[in-house]
C-alpha cells in the first residue's frame, strides 16, 4: 500500500477539482466543505484503507463503510450559500466516490 499521507495528499487535490469542476462559483466554499469532510474521515479512512490492503477488508466492504460516511460532508459553506440542495448533494457524492477510488487506486 502506498504510504496512507500520499493518498490523503490526493484526496486533497481532488477536492479543490471537484470545487472548481461542481461548485464554480462557490469554489471556495466547497474547498472548506471537502476538506472538511476528508479531517472528519481521515482516521477512519486510514484504518480502512489499511485493512482493504491488508486482505482483512473486501473492496465492497470497504465502499459500503465510506459510502455510510457520506453524511459527514454536512456541506455547511455551500448550503449557506443557498444553492440548490441536489447540487449539494452531487458535490457531496463526489467527494465520497473520489475516497473511494483514490484508495482503491493507490492500494
């Protein structure tokens, strides 16, 4: 597995493309909202990443508890922004698939 810092360093750049590709106008709102999410993730995304590298975790395991984390990006910055809800909730999923494939990429 690669070293856990390299793929949170990852997941950062990620977030700031999804701001800018999803959120244009409010970049930095969902920047604040990502990085958010990822601090609130990040030990429990290591522990998982870890055992999903270890053999001890199954890959659908490993998306089924991520995906449950979903709820965690709460979206504050750009809610107060008052955009659209379903926009919230696409900026918010792609935050959860981009954990999940930037792991799956670098194990």
């Amino acid at each position: 597995m690669a070293d856990f810092n390299d793929i949170f360093n990852e997941l950062k750049k990620g977030v700031a493309d999804i701001a800018k590709r999803e959120a244009k106008e409010y970049v930095k709102q969902a920047q604040e909202d990502g990085q958010a999410f990822l601090d609130n993730l990040k030990i429990d995304l290591e522990l998982w990443a870890r055992q999903l590298a270890e053999g001890k975790m199954s890959k659908a395991d490993f998306e089924f508890l991520v995906k449950g984390k979903k709820n965690l990006a709460e979206m504050k910055a750009l809610t107060q922004t008052g955009i659209a809800a379903a926009r919230v909730d696409r900026v918010r999923t792609a935050f959860v698939n981009l954990a999940i494939g930037s792991v799956d990429k670098l194990i």
